[in-house]
C-alpha cells in the first residue's frame, strides 16, 4: 500500500518500480505505452485528432491488466496519478534504452 509520506519524484520512483516487480506487468506496461506513442505520433502526423481519444485507453488499458492480473496489485495511478504517469515515461525510456531489464 502507498504511504502518504511520499513527497518527492525521487521518492517515488523506486516505490514504482517496486509495485512492477513481474516481468509480465512491465511487458504489460511496455505494450501500453507503445500503443500510446503509436496513437499519438498517427494523430498529429495524419491530423486525426480522434485517435487521441484512445490514448488513455491504450496506455491505461494495457498497464492495468498488468497490475489487476499479472501484479495483483493496485495501480499507483490511483493515488500519485502525475507521479505515476511520469514514472511509467521514464520506465519504458531506461527499458528502450537497455537501462531497464523487462522485470525481475
């Protein structure tokens, strides 16, 4: 569970990287993000501006499968939401950048 004490990015990054401890939620999570960089680059390079309406569905979808069937754990969305969505940028960037294994 996420404590409140929380106060900082720097804080906070471990913690979530803690609660994607699985492999298979990480991958979950990798999927998710590149389907949203996939809708959003597609959107502003065709002009269709609808396909952002999936941007949340595809990143959040995807990651909280991970979390609900992979983790079993609860999304740290719900509570550090900005934190979170930070934290899952920086995670994929460390993976694509071979900083990152794909989990434990």
């Amino acid at each position: 569970m996420i404590q409140n004490r929380i106060k900082s990015f720097r804080e906070f990054y471990p913690y979530y990287l803690s609660e994607h401890s699985k492999k298979g939620t990480r991958i979950w999570h990798y999927i998710g993000t590149t389907a949203f960089f996939m809708l959003l680059i597609a959107g502003v390079l065709s002009g269709n501006y609808n396909l952002f309406f999936w941007l949340p569905l595809a990143g959040y979808g995807c990651a909280w499968i991970g979390h609900f069937f992979v983790e079993k754990n609860k999304p740290a969305t719900f509570q550090y939401p900005l934190w979170s969505l930070a934290s899952d940028f920086v995670m994929y960037f460390q993976w694509l950048s071979g900083r990152l294994n794909a989990g434990r």
